[in-house]
C-alpha cells in the first residue's frame, strides 16, 4: 500500500561501481495524450505543465528504481486537439509506434473514452486525470469495468449528488433550471445526473433547456427561465461555453446563482466571462487553500516554474503520474502487464488532491470533492464533500 506521493519521488541514485562508469539504462516511456489545441486547450496546458514538471523531480532524484537499475523517467506528450477521434488515433500510435508503458490522458471525457477502447484493446495501462464520465472506466454495453484503464478524479454520479445535496442543503435552493448541449457528453451527462438528484433531494426543475453549439436557441431558452425565476441556473458546460452562457444570462436579467460543475475549473472562466460568473459556485477536485504538506510543497514548485499557482487539472494530472510511477516502482518491472497488476493492487494512495482509494476491481478512486465560489476574482474554498 502506498501512503505518501513523496513515495513517488524517492532518490534511487546509480552510483558508479569501483572502476567502472554509470550507463544510463533504458528510459521508461509514459505517453502524455492531451488537448493541446482545440476548445479546451488551457487544460491540455495545465496538464503538460504538471507533467513536465514531475518529470523534472523525478530524474532530478535519480529516475525510477527497477530490479537494480535507476532508470530515467521518459514522457512522448502528443496533441488530441480535444477531438475523440483524434485522441483514439493518438493512443494508437503512443503504444505501438512509441512503445510506451502507460498512457496519461485524455482529460476531457469523449476523448478519454475514444482512448479507452484502444488502450483496453492493445493492453496497456490508461490514466485519465480529468475524465469523470463512467463510461471511461466502464464498458457501457457488459457493465464490466475496464481492466486496463483507471482514472484520478471522482465521477459524475458522485459530482451530481454533491451538487445537488449543496443546492438543497446549503444554498435552501428549491427550485432549478439547467442549460446544457446536448451534442456535448459531458454536459448531457451531468445534466441529466443533476436533474436527477435534485429531483430525489426534493427539488423542483423549472426548466430544463438545450442550448447547441454557436448558442443556437439561448435567447428562447433564457427567457423561460426568465419567467420561471429559479434559485439556481446549473451550467454544466466546459468554462468557455459557460462564460458566454453566463455573460448572456446576466444581460437577460436573470439573477439566479449560477451552479457549475468541474468542468469550470480553468480560471479562464472568470477573465472570460467577469463580473457574470461572480458569486456563483462549481464542484472541483482540489483547492490550495485547504492543502497537504504534499500539496504545499506541489503549489509552491508549479508557481515557481510556471509563475501561477496550478489548478484542479495540473493537481490531477501530478497525482496520475505520481500514480503509475508508484506501481511501476512496485512492479520493479518496465512492463505493461505488470504495471496494471500493480496499479490493481495500490489500495491507498496520498495524493496532492487528497487521500485516493481504489476497491478491488475498480479504476475509480474514492475521494472527496470541494465545493468552491467564484469571489472577487478567485476561486475560494466553500466546504468539503465526502464519498
């Protein structure tokens, strides 16, 4: 069982044998299958950023001990460009042209779920950061879990009774309205999970409206909420998509608070969409300001490196990385079968974004989620949630 990411980072120095010079031994290979380009590329930036960064602790401390050899630490990041096929494309060649041991990303959940298939297909670890879809870690059609693919974040149906137990418990909020697209996975996804636990935590949906891509029918969708006048607006739609949402809202007059889910995460949101997102609240995976030591010390290297601190995405993908390289050290082995027995095995975890938890069989950790306010142009701590 592995209790603390500095686990992740111990020093396995090769010193010289009397006489004879160090060689460097093979590296071992991560690919890295981000949204570099595309609608959501601040994510696909904050991931590289984090992965750069823990790549640089590692072979800084001597690299990853297996059998008797310190051996370096290798990332082949690759651009998905936040499309599904594309992603799936990338894994492709990442395992059979790169030979890489594991994959880490996609984040977003259509494109981790087009790279799923393929790393369950061809047999090699997948670690989704960001992914909170249920399908990424689990084959829809049999209900089997993936045996192959795991995740670092909570999932959807944990996300939607947080955010509905907050809307009900906290905020005494009665009534809702939700505005999502329904070509979208991720924001149909959450929405319908939303509408459904609001619904079982005695609310009531006033509105429930589909806004397309180009906002195509938000002007009509806006003024029925308008008249319905609700106590909270849910939005789940990446940050950029929200912005404009909000921003629109706002003019329409509507004062509902505005509720979002982690796909808001990107401090983006705020520049983007101002005064229009203030006061509202989001579920998220990680908050700087109720951190660990491990998370302290994490916070502290990214905004020396990057000259701002890390959000949930950066925090995620270091905790991936630190995930695989801790079962590889376990493994003791450069090999893709026996990193996924090991990764199987890791009961406990200590993460920067908290303490993960794996079930038998499960590529889904139990782990809490924050619950945070958009306030005088930062993101703030609200309160914790349990699974």
């Amino acid at each position: 069982m592995i209790r603390s990411a500095a686990g992740a980072l111990s020093v396995f120095l090769c010193l010289a044998l009397s006489g004879c010079g160090w060689i460097k031994p093979e590296a071992v290979k991560v690919g890295l299958n981000l949204e570099l380009t595309g609608d959501i590329q601040a994510v696909g930036t904050s991931a590289k950023n984090a992965a750069e960064l823990f790549l640089k602790q590692v072979n800084a401390a001597g690299g990853i001990k297996l059998e008797d050899a310190a051996v370096p630490l290798e990332f082949v990041i690759s651009d998905n460009g936040a499309n599904a096929s594309q992603a799936a494309a990338v894994a492709q060649n990442l395992v059979t042209r790169e030979n890489v041991v594991a994959l880490i990303g996609p984040n977003s959940s259509a494109c981790a779920i087009s790279a799923s298939g393929i790393a369950e297909s061809l047999k090699c670890v997948m670690m989704s950061p960001w992914s909170t879809d249920p399908a990424t870690t689990m084959d829809p059609a049999s209900g089997v879990p993936k045996r192959y693919v795991f995740r670092a974040c909570f999932t959807d149906p944990f996300q939607a009774r947080v955010l509905a137990g907050f809307a009900r418990r906290d905020l005494r909020a009665n009534t809702a309205a939700i505005i999502h697209d329904p070509a979208v996975r991720e924001s149909a996804g959450q929405a319908a999970l939303f509408r459904e636990t609001f619904l079982a935590a005695g609310g009531s949906v006033v509105a429930d409206e589909t806004v397309a891509a180009g906002n195509d029918g938000l002007d009509s969708a806006l003024a029925k909420i308008t008249a319905a006048a609700p106590d909270i607006l849910f939005l789940p739609a990446y940050y950029s998509d929200a912005a404009e949402i909000a921003r629109a809202a706002r003019a329409a007059g509507i004062t509902s608070t505005l509720l979002g889910s982690d796909a808001w995460t990107s401090p983006e949101i705020i520049r983007l969409a101002g005064s229009a997102v203030e006061g509202a609240y989001l579920s998220n995976h990680f908050s700087p300001q109720v951190a660990s030591v491990e998370a302290k010390n994490f916070i502290a290297d990214y905004t020396a490196a990057y000259g701002q601190p890390p959000d949930d995405v950066a925090a995620l993908t270091y905790d991936a990385c630190g995930l695989i390289v801790a079962a590889l050290k376990q493994a003791g082995r450069n090999d893709r079968e026996a990193l996924r027995e090991s990764l199987a095995k890791i009961s406990e975890y200590q993460g920067v974004t908290g303490t993960f938890r794996f079930e038998p069989g499960s590529g889904d950790p139990l782990k809490s989620a924050v619950i945070l306010q958009i306030r005088d142009g930062g993101f703030h701590w609200v309160t914790n949630a349990e699974p």
